[in-house]
C-alpha cells in the first residue's frame, strides 16, 4: 500500500496532464494538473520546513474546499505532520478550543473570517508560530509577523527548495503507513469534540476495500463541496481522489453551489441526509407549483406499470439535469438516516443511491449498501461491512467495529480512548442490530429513554418521519416519562412560502408565515400521518404525537443546537426549550417567547393534534 504523498508522486508521473482539481473563481473554471499540484505541494512542503515543522507536528487547514488547502494537506503529510481540518465558519471560541487541543504549530486559512477568529484567539494559542493566508484581500492592516500571505510562504518554500533540492522527496519517502495522517475531531453530538488518530493505512485500505466493492473508477467526477472538516468528505473526497487520480471540483460558492454542481455534472457522489432532503423539498415544491403535475403521474405510474421511456424523457431526467444528478453513476448518502420516503424518491427518478454508515473513529466508512440490500424499505438499513472489517452487536445492542478502519486513539485523551476501544474493538455509541447480515442503526444510547408506559422512546425514528414532509426541515420530539410525545417543528421557509405564494397567502417573513392558520393546518395533517402509524415508526406501545408547536426561528449551531452536520444536540435543544416544552404537557394553547429585556418577540400557538 501506498501512503498519500507517494500516491501524488504516482499521479504526478503517470497522468501528470490529467486535471487533479478545478475550481470556480470569479465564473471560470481555473484548473490544475497532478504535475502542478505536486509542483506546488513541493514548494509549500518545504516552506513548512523553513518555518520549522518538523514530523508529528500538527498543521491547521480552516477554509472551505480550495486547491490550497488541499494541497497544505498533503504537503504536510509529505512532511510527517498531521494536518488538522476544521471548520471554515468555526467562531473564535470554537477555534482556540481546538487549536489548543491539538496543539497546531501553523494553521493555513483561507481568508479573512478565519483570521480575524485566530486574531481573537492568538492571545491564547502560544504554540502558534505562524497563520498563513490564502486570499489577500482586506489583509493590510493585519500583523505581518505572525500572518502571513500564501504567497510570501510559497516563496519561502522555493527558496528553502533551491538550497535543498532533494529535500521533498526524500521527507516523503520517508512517510509510512502508521505514520499519523489526520486528526479529525468528532462532531460533538454527544459531548465535546474529540481528535480522532487515523493512520495513513487506515485511509488507504479501507479505500482500496470501498473502490474494489463499489468499482469506483479513475475518471470519475466528484463535486467537493461538504466542509473538509467532516470524516465524510476526507474519505469520500480527498482518499479516493488520491487513491484513483480522478477530478474534484470545489464550487466558488455555497451560494453558487447547485449551479456550480450542474456545470460539473458529477459521476461519484456523497451527501449528508440533509442535502437529500434540501434537494427533494426543492423537487417537490417545483413540482407542486406545475399545473401538469407530472411528477406524481409518473410516480405513480412507476409503483403501477414500472418505469416507462416517456417518464424518464419527460420527468425523470429533466430533474436529474436540473439538478446536476444526470451523470451520477455512484450516489451514497451518510452522516445520519435518510428518511425511507426521500431515499425512495432518489431511486425512483433513477439515481442509484446507497446508504453507508461510518464514524470519525473509522476513517469515514464501516458499511455500505449492496444492491440486494439497497432495495430494502426499512430506513435503518445500512448494509454490510467492508472487506477487513467487522461489525458487531453487543448484549446491550450498541454497533462495534474493528479491523483496517480502527483509529488509534484520541489525541491527547488516553480515558477516552480507553473508554471507547475495549479488546481492540471501537464502541460507537450508536444502538442498532443485525437483520439478515445487514446492519441497522436506530439511534444513539444516550437519546433512548422510556415513555411513562415503560416502551422505548427512540426519537431519531419519529423525528425522520415527521421531517419527510418537503415542508419541515427540522423537528425535535419529546416524550421519556410522559404519557405522550410533544413535537417543536421548523418549516422549510422555502417550500411552505412556496406553497403560500400559489395559495395567495399574504406574509411578512419567517416568523409570519409559521404562524399563519393555513400553515398550521399543514402541518397538523403531517403530525396526523405519522400518528396513523406510530408504532410501526416507534416500536410497540408508543405514544401518539398529542401536542406540537411551530417555532418562529430555526435551531442555531452557534448555540450549540446543532452541530456542522446538522445534528440535533438533545440535551442543549432540551435545556434552551424547557419552558416551551413544559408548556406543551400543560393545557395551555399559547407561549410567549420573549427576549433579555422582556420584550415580547412572538406568541407560539400550541396545538393539540
């Protein structure tokens, strides 16, 4: 097996005109070959050097998806440093936290939102030497001594590179398959963020298993545009592009995104449950604003006769080139369950989509669905393990695994490490089961209560099903120890102004159209569906939905209600909630949210379903 600097080195000689990476800047599609790319990996491998960087020595990459910061990746691989990814939009509090954690030497940034977070920080980071900058505009003003351009570094490298010519090659030889790759902090669903060990040989196997199973090719086109802080993106974007030498195209913008997606036309794609949904609302609210309504017609029409030439001419593939799916020949969807509804509208119109399941602690991947298992209709179904590894469930039904994919440690917390590898096993904290060798995840152990009837409450379940409708983004349920569950919903803004517009409804804005009579309505006739079949969505005995209650703002990741992968934080939701949530097991049908002077700011409608 080869490490990631020796793969460039691979690429860089046997397909060295081929596009590594495009990205679009200022409407143009600017691209570089893998001889460019290792040109600049050198240079900047050995402006490391010159600033010190020695091997072990961790590395900051905080920006969205450039060619930079995907090249200080692997220069400082070359090097025998651990680059550290994080999060571009990460606040100055959340960076000195981890920064320290991780002790990082150097941090690259990509512009100035990140420098201005590190500026706030510096005062408490005095293992930073150095934050070197992609992007110069707005930085005049700003110390030169301890931020520095990219630029003035790349120049370092090149001179550090004339008086030592050999020098980059021969740190890269030196790079082996233990040797440390990334840190990869978790995403502190459950508690504070830890930084995951992986090993270069971690990556490079359990990718070498995922491309041998899934026959990924080396001309495939990937559209990069998840944050490089997530374990997904490091495996299914930056691992197998360094394992097969195909493109990646990193979009000018998340508001460009879609636009940018249908312009590469990707072939190999992966995306978090909520892309999914964001597309489907995006699908659905369109199609309810068609007078022909012609997507239901060949829905329907493809549960009855099957799936006829004129539905794909006419619907099916005009949805597909919309939305820049049209050439996708290998989808996967991660991170979390996928509503059974959403993943079953993406078969339909002809995308062949597959659940995975993987964790930080796994390099990004334990299972993936095979095509047998990919037409099972339980939504929990995230298939079988990878060759090299294995996957069990304990007496107390939590997922463990072992094999190529196991990471060493946390970084700098041998408890927890301890904690969570038990006789070389790693314990998720996720609650699932094995149904005919196929692997099923229902929900993380610490979310699992019981209701006053003693039946088991798995929120996860309800809440997916509830946030099938196009029209709610996100939903929280409650229930351990009462006699029924209580439901805070946000509507997609969107698809239900959307939905308003075609009603002629008259609104104002977010807060106003949440509380309009209609879109309550809306919404009770979901909470009544999911009612319909509640035990078949949350297990025998379980409560209906009784009480529920449209907020008049989103949940917000700068409070620690969700993290960056958009998953619910229970115990914060719970915490910044619970007036409201009392208020839903009391009688009373109306709660006033007031600001910290005491101001009213809205009057929630508490509804009985």
């Amino acid at each position: 097996m080869e490490t990631f600097p020796s793969l460039l080195k691979q690429h860089a000689t046997q397909r060295s005109n081929d596009t590594a990476i495009r990205m679009k800047r200022y409407g143009i599609w600017n691209s570089y070959t893998w001889q460019q790319m290792a040109s600049e990996v050198d240079q900047i491998l050995c402006a490391l050097a010159a600033n010190d960087i020695k091997s072990g020595d961790r590395i900051a990459i905080i920006g969205n998806n450039v060619p930079e910061l995907y090249f200080s990746i692997v220069a400082a691989q070359g090097l025998g440093a651990v680059p550290v990814p994080m999060h571009a939009d990460s606040t100055p509090h959340e960076l000195k936290a981890l920064l320290k954690d991780c002790d990082a030497k150097i941090a690259v940034l990509q512009d100035q939102q990140q420098v201005d977070a590190i500026e706030q920080a510096v005062a408490d980071l005095p293992n930073l030497d150095v934050a070197i900058y992609l992007d110069e505009r707005g930085m005049q003003s700003y110390s030169t001594e301890y931020f520095k351009s990219y630029s003035s570094f790349l120049q370092q490298g090149v001179a550090y590179q004339q008086q030592n010519p050999q020098f980059a090659s021969e740190a890269m030889a030196q790079v082996s398959l233990d040797d440390e790759a990334f840190i990869v902090y978790t995403s502190g669903t459950s508690g504070k963020c830890k930084g995951a060990l992986l090993t270069h040989a971690n990556y490079v196997a359990t990718a070498a298993a995922f491309i041998s199973q899934e026959e990924i090719g080396t001309h495939e086109e990937v559209f990069a545009y998840l944050p490089m802080a997530y374990a997904s993106t490091l495996f299914h974007v930056y691992t197998l592009w360094m394992m097969q030498g195909f493109t990646i195209n990193c979009p000018e913008s998340n508001e460009t995104l879609l636009i940018d997606m249908r312009e590469v036309g990707p072939t190999l794609f992966y995306g978090p449950p909520h892309f999914f949904k964001m597309l489907h609302a995006s699908i659905s609210s369109r199609s309810a604003s068609s007078k022909s309504n012609m997507l239901d017609k060949s829905l329907a029409e493809l549960h009855t006769k099957g799936r006829s030439f004129f539905s794909n001419l006419l619907v099916f593939n005009p949805i597909k080139d919309l939305y820049g799916l049209s050439k996708v020949t290998h989808a996967y969807v991660g991170g979390d369950v996928l509503n059974e509804d959403v993943f079953q509208f993406f078969k339909a119109i002809g995308i062949n989509l597959k659940a995975t399941y993987g964790t930080t602690e796994s390099a990004g991947c334990v299972t993936v669905q095979q095509p047998d298992s990919a037409n099972d209709k339980s939504e929990s179904n995230v298939g079988t393990a990878l060759a090299g590894v294995e996957v069990k469930v304990t007496a107390d039904n939590e997922i463990v695994f072992k094999g190529i994919n196991a990471f060493k440690g946390y970084y700098n917390d041998a408890s927890e490490t301890q904690a969570v590898i038990v006789d070389g096993w790693v314990h998720t904290g996720d609650i699932g089961g094995v149904v005919n060798q196929q692997l099923h995840v229902l929900e993380r152990s610490d979310a699992i209560s019981k209701f006053a009837n003693g039946a088991d409450f798995l929120p996860k379940q309800i809440e997916n099903t509830i946030k099938s409708s196009p029209y709610i983004k996100d939903a929280f349920v409650t229930g351990e120890d009462k006699d029924y569950i209580s439901a805070l919903i946000i509507i997609d803004g969107d698809t239900v102004g959307a939905w308003a517009e075609l009603r002629q409804m008259q609104f104002t804005g977010f807060r106003d159209l949440s509380t309009k009579d209609e879109v309550v309505e809306l919404i009770a006739e979901k909470i009544k569906d999911v009612n319909a079949s509640i035990e078949r969505i949350g297990g025998k005995n379980c409560p209906h939905i009784k009480r529920f209650t449209i907020l008049n703002k989103e949940f917000n990741i700068s409070v620690g209600e969700m993290t960056r992968t958009r998953k619910i934080k229970r115990d914060v939701v719970a915490s910044n909630y619970a007036p409201l949530i009392d208020a839903l097991y009391s009688t009373t049908d109306k709660y006033d949210v007031v600001d910290s002077t005491g101001e009213l700011v809205a009057q929630l409608r508490l509804q009985t379903a």
